[in-house]
C-alpha cells in the first residue's frame, strides 16, 4: 500500500514540474505587507513544497500520536496480561483447595460409615444377645 502512495507522490510531483516549467512568466504575488515579482514556476514549486511540508508534519505527528497510543496500549495489556496470571494462578490455588476439602469431607465420610457400620454390628450383637436372653428366660419360665 505504502508503495502505491510513493509512487502515486511520486507521479503527482512529476506532473506539477512539468506544469511549472511550462509557465515561465513573471506573475505579482501580493502579501499582507507588500507585493513581489516572482516566475509562476517558482510560485508553483513553492506552494507544492510548502503543502508537501505541511502534510509531512501531519504524517509527523499522527506518527507520534500513534506511537504514544501505542505504548499505553502496551502498558495496559502488560497489566491485563498480569493480571489474568493473577486470577489464573488464584483459580489454581482455589481449585486445589477444593479437591483438598472434597479429599477431606471423603474421608470423614468413610470414617463415618466405617463408625456406624461398626455401631450398627455392636447393636445388632446387643440385640441378638438380648433375644437370646429372652428366650432363655421364656424356656425357663416353660420348664417351671
């Protein structure tokens, strides 16, 4: 694209030499405080070098203006890139702790179905032993 535009400037050049070469003729130029005799070829290369000056400097400054731009922009991702290992590294550290609990809560549930099982055995035992007594009592109360 860049090459276009040169050779574009470059074609645009060309032809206002050629237009100020044909026009030899001396033509008065009237200032705010004066006037002066001039050639119109003269008149013309100076007012395309002074527009070419002029949108140098623009070229110039956007240039500049952009390149400001550009390194907040830097500045801001840096800190966004920053701040996103932050929250990831937050994310990891959370989600450990998550499994850790979950590990934990596991396991006291395993210790407590391991105690219940094992109160569960005692009653039945208590209750098996009770029933037997009972019935030891009823055959002792036939047998009398």
């Amino acid at each position: 694209m860049r090459m276009i535009f040169l050779i574009l400037a470059l074609l645009f050049g060309l032809i206002i030499a050629v237009a100020a070469i044909i026009n030899n003729e001396v033509v008065t130029v009237n200032y705010l405080f004066g006037q002066v005799n001039l050639p119109l070829f003269m008149l013309i290369l100076g007012s395309a070098f002074a527009g070419a000056l002029f949108m140098g400097s623009l070229g110039i400054f956007r240039g500049i203006r952009n390149y400001m731009n550009s390194q907040g922009d830097r500045g801001l991702r840096k800190e966004l890139q920053n701040r996103v290992k932050t929250l990831e590294d937050e994310k990891k550290k959370l989600e450990d702790e998550l499994r850790k609990q979950q590990k934990e809560r596991e396991e006291a549930a395993a210790k407590e179905y391991t105690a219940l099982e094992d109160e569960k055995k005692k009653l039945e035992d208590e209750l098996r032993k009770q029933q037997k007594e009972h019935e030891n009592t009823v055959e002792k109360m036939h047998d009398s």
